[in-house]
C-alpha cells in the first residue's frame, strides 16, 4: 500500500483490501480485521499473524484458482513450504496417527533446554523446527490419556521464516534467559576471572577484571539474529542447525539472512504507537534498506541483526538458502494477458431483454502497449453514510469510497472513440450514498439482484486496468490520479495524462471538467442526467487532443469576451480565467 517514499505520492486507499479480508472467515478469526474502532494492542504480533495468514491464504487459493495446480506445484509453497510429516501418539490406546502437512513459517520456541557452551540461538532454532509436545487430549476411542506430538522434516524449503513471538512476556523472559546464557558461556567463563581483581596492573590482560563485568552487565541484553544458518537433518532424523560454519559443509544446506522485521518501540513520548521496520538486502548487490511506514532508507546488515529485547524486538526473520537466486531467476513475466477481455462476465445479462452499451470486443489482431491512449473514467459509491454538499467534479471526495462504474475509451487507432470498457461494478458492501449528482449512479443500479446495468466484479474490473497499466498504456482522465487511487492502482506518471493539469496556469485554481469542455469544445456535459462516465470519459479524450494541436500553434479565438486573431495557448488560458471569473464559473447556456 505504500508508495515510494516521495513527498508529492500519495497513500493507496486500503479499503479494497479490507473488505477482502473481512470476507474471509480466517482472517477475523486471527485478529487482522475488526471493527473501525478497534486499535492493534501488538503490531508485532500482527504483523507476524499477517505474514503466516499471506503464506497459507496464496496456497490455498493458488489450488483453488489455477488450472495447472494439479500438474504444476505452487512458486510459494516450493519457496516457502516445509514439508513435514506429523506423528500424534495416544498413550492410553497406544495409537498413533501420522499426516504429512505444509508448514510456512517456523514459530520460535522457548521452553527448551540451553547446552552450555552452544549459541542460543542453534537450540532455539533447532526445537522450533523438531517440535515436541505433551498434551492431555482425547483419542477417536474415547479413552483420555497423555499425547505426545513430534514432527519430522521431509524436505527443507528455498526460503526459512521464523516467527518470534515475543509479545509473550513469558517467552521474553524465557528468551533472555537463554540469550544471557550462551553470551555467559561464550564470553566470561571463556576468558575467566584476573586472579588479582581490580588490582592488576599487567597492561592488556587476557582475564576478566570487575569494571569488565559490570561493563558485560550493562550490555546483558544486546544480541544478534545470525546471519546465516547451516542445516542437515541427522542420523536421528532430527534436523540439526549450527549458526557457525561447520569444517565439512558437504552435507549442510547453507542458508543467509534475507530480511528481519522489528518491532521498535516508539521513544520520547508514550502516546506514540510502536510501529514495524524491515530491514531487508538487496540482490545481487547486497545492500541492506530499511523500509519504515512512509519512507526507505539505506541501511547495514548490524543495524538489520541486533535487537535488545525492550526498545527493538525481533518479528520475522527470513533466510534464503546460497545459490537460490540461481534456481529461481528474476524474470518478470505479466500472468495477466489478452485473454482477460475475454472474460468479461456479464451478471445480469439473463434479465435484460435488450444489450447495453455500444463496448466493442477486443480483436485479436489488438494489441496493446505505450503507443496506446485510452481515456478513462471512473465514478464511485459512498460507503461512509457521511454526505459532502462540496463536491465539485472528481475532487473533494468523501473518505470511504468504492468504485461503481469503470469506462475506458479507445484514443486512437483503427477503433478510436470505442468503447474498450464500460461495466457496473456490483456492490458487496452496503451503499450508503450514492452520490448520484456527481457519479450519475442511482440505488439499484449496482445491486446484484435488482440491477439493469451490465454488472462485473471488482476483480474482474481491476484485472483489466491492470493489465493496460502493465502494457504501459497512456491514460487520459479528467482529475485521473484521483481515480487510480480509490482503484488502488498505481499507474508511473509517465503513463498518466491529466487534462486538469493540461488547462491550468501554475498556482491558479483546478477546473471543472464541464466548463473546459463547454470553453474550448463548445461542448455541454453533466446536464440532464449529471455525471455519466462515458461522456466524462470522451471530453477528457477531446480536451487532450485539442491540447495537442493547439498548445505550439497560434490560435484564432473569439468569446463572450475576447475576440482574437492570434493568441498563444497560454495567453488562451489567461482569457479563459478572465470568462470564467466573471461566469463565477458556472456554465453559460447562451454559447453553443
């Protein structure tokens, strides 16, 4: 949702994902949505929620949606899935159950036993991926009785998360136990105590000396997330892990840290929230950034691995295993094709006696790409209840707002000034207001079971905008930066033409597409029936190519004001301001 951290871009809207993720019953049921009031006590906690609901959610509906799920596996799961075989013993009936399951990220665990003189950090790793637990639970016979659960590897994924967990006091307390621990065994009795104490005097003494002990105390909290990581799996079955390079390597599978998530406590004032930072390197040139909520900053692998347990805790960390790079190359390639245009699924197309619209099917010898222009608009649906009497055109919009009608006009080419688009989009959520002065949307018109209109998903709708954007189309709207993000779509401004900034003197006001259009193309719009997409959509392709013809040229030009043999396209705006400030910039009725 963030945009590249830049003072001029603007935030997406996230209420499209928000109304996803409430429909989907996992997602409430983990704490990622609630009501508008409800405030997140642990954004680390939810942070690492959302990674491990992300990671099961696109496997789930990779299998659910994909034709080749059945011959091909998922990129996520083969990148991110353990796969794991569960055993479940019952001891009572001495019944024992085994299931072989997808496992996408490890949650760290604390309970387990530290082996002095080993980092902490190899135990911890190494329980979380052998999970053991007891549980008192009741097996198919009825009988109740002590279960024990373990779990073996079957196959080790490209890419390793760990979840920490510390939200927990318990397993803060627990963690720093263990960390204390292995930094004792690892530095002061390494080194031991200065038989003379405080009263050596040898210059660099080897040994411990008081004000080096409380000096280590001071520090006792201060740790690291390795930065890399060797495993196998033993002769036991078990997996082992070691965050030191082993002497052989020939049987260890050797993986570097990727990216952590930390949860950094907000300083200075106590009003301030926490908030998430990740600390993620770059390939192939691993440099280290730091991507916070509005801005990416350079950053160092020790910033991205140390943490201390109270102001900066450890969330997600990912380990990526050597060499993946080389099996999974980057090669962007757009899943979206042509074929989407083919998909257009008329929802209400079984009550309508008569066809809609005049939108020509795309031909197979179209193409798209940036020699294409497309006009577009887009009107919207209120779902805040709260109404705003100022609306003026596409700007000034109330916060929550949904897309109700999409419309893309072909620019140029063998079918210029046809319909590429033109669908209702139906409405999951309730409508509060219909803005029907400034959308030309009425009450039923997007509703799946009264609605005339042709009626598509959101899905549907974004799908093929997005596909246009990819192609590196160039839009042409009236206020379009407006639309795109309510879509949430982010389009570069290269792609983006923008006929309010077209007609505009730098530090004057914004104006209304129906009186550019009334001004320069003699044309009246948005009057008996208010907005309509369609019409919107063809003054703003007009408006640009009368800007395109007229902005270098001498212009011949005569109004209710001016008459003029020749004028430049600046000095034409000028005039324009002059009419429009004594019109109050209300359309006149007398000029056609």
């Amino acid at each position: 949702m963030m945009g590249v951290a830049d003072s001029t871009e603007e935030l997406c809207q996230t209420s499209n994902l928000l109304r996803v993720l409430r429909a989907l019953p996992e997602a409430t049921e983990r704490g990622l949505v609630s009501s508008d009031s409800f405030v997140i006590e642990d954004v680390g906690s939810a942070v690492q929620t959302w990674v491990e609901f992300l990671m099961e959610r696109t496997h789930l509906e990779y299998h659910s949606h994909a034709a080749q799920a059945i011959m091909q596996e998922n990129p996520l799961t083969s990148l991110f899935a353990w796969r794991m075989l569960e055993t479940v013993h019952h001891s009572g009936c001495n019944h024992t159950n085994q299931l072989e399951k997808n496992v996408f990220a490890v949650s760290i665990q604390y309970h387990c036993q530290t082996n002095y003189g080993t980092p902490a950090f190899d135990n911890l790793l190494k329980s979380s991926i052998n999970e053991y637990s007891e549980w008192t639970l009741t097996c198919g016979c009825g009988l109740q009785s002590k279960t024990f659960v373990s779990r073996q590897v079957l196959s080790y994924p490209e890419c390793i998360a760990f979840t920490f967990h510390l939200e927990d006091g318990d397993n803060v307390s627990s963690f720093a136990q263990l960390l204390k621990a292995a930094r004792t065994t690892s530095s002061k009795l390494d080194r031991g105590l200065c038989r003379y104490g405080a009263s050596c005097s040898r210059p660099n003494c080897f040994f411990l000396h008081p004000h080096e002990m409380n000096s280590e105390e001071k520090h006792s909290n201060e740790s690291e997330i390795p930065a890399a990581l060797w495993i196998r799996q033993g002769f036991d079955g078990q997996t082992e892990v070691v965050t030191e390079q082993p002497a052989d390597i020939s049987n260890w599978l050797s993986y570097e840290l990727s990216s952590v998530i930390h949860r950094e406590h907000a300083s200075g004032s106590e009003e301030k929230e926490d908030d998430c930072y990740s600390y993620t390197k770059t390939a192939p040139w691993s440099q280290w950034y730091r991507f916070g909520s509005n801005d990416v900053t350079p950053s160092t692998q020790a910033q991205a691995v140390q943490f201390d347990l109270e102001q900066k805790m450890p969330c997600v960390a990912l380990y990526v295993r050597t060499g993946t790079e080389d099996l999974w190359p980057v090669c962007p390639v757009n899943p979206i094709t042509r074929e989407v245009f083919q998909k257009f699924s008329d929802l209400t197309a079984s009550r309508r006696w008569y066809k809609p619209g005049d939108v020509v099917a795309v031909r197979e010898t179209e193409t798209f790409g940036p020699y294409n222009i497309v006009a577009l608009d887009a009107e919207f649906v209120s779902l805040a209840g709260a109404e705003n009497e100022n609306l003026d055109d596409s700007f000034g919009k109330p916060a929550m707002l949904s897309v109700g009608r999409v419309t893309v006009v072909r620019g140029n080419g063998p079918l210029q000034d046809q319909l590429l688009m033109d669908e209702y989009v139906v409405a999951r959520d309730k409508v509060a207001n219909h803005l029907t002065k400034y959308s030309g949307i009425r009450p039923g018109d997007l509703s799946l079971n009264l609605s005339l209109k042709p009626l598509d998903t959101l899905k549907s709708v974004y799908v093929r905008l997005r596909y246009l954007v990819d192609a590196g189309v160039r839009f042409v709207g009236h206020g379009i930066n407006t639309d795109f993000k309510i879509l949430n779509l982010r389009v570069p401004q290269a792609q983006i033409i923008d006929t309010v900034q077209l007609y505009r003197l730098p530090g004057k006001r914004l104006i209304s597409l129906r009186f550019l259009a009334w001004y320069f193309l003699r044309l009246h719009i948005q009057e008996l029936s208010g907005h309509d997409s369609v019409e919107d959509a063809m003054a703003s392709l007009y408006l640009y190519r009368w800007f395109e013809r007229n902005r270098n040229t001498m212009i011949s030009w005569d109004d209710s004001i001016n008459s003029v043999q020749s004028v430049t396209f600046d000095e034409l705006l000028q005039m324009m301001y002059q009419v429009g400030r004594s019109l109050d910039w209300k359309v006149s009725p007398n000029r056609s």
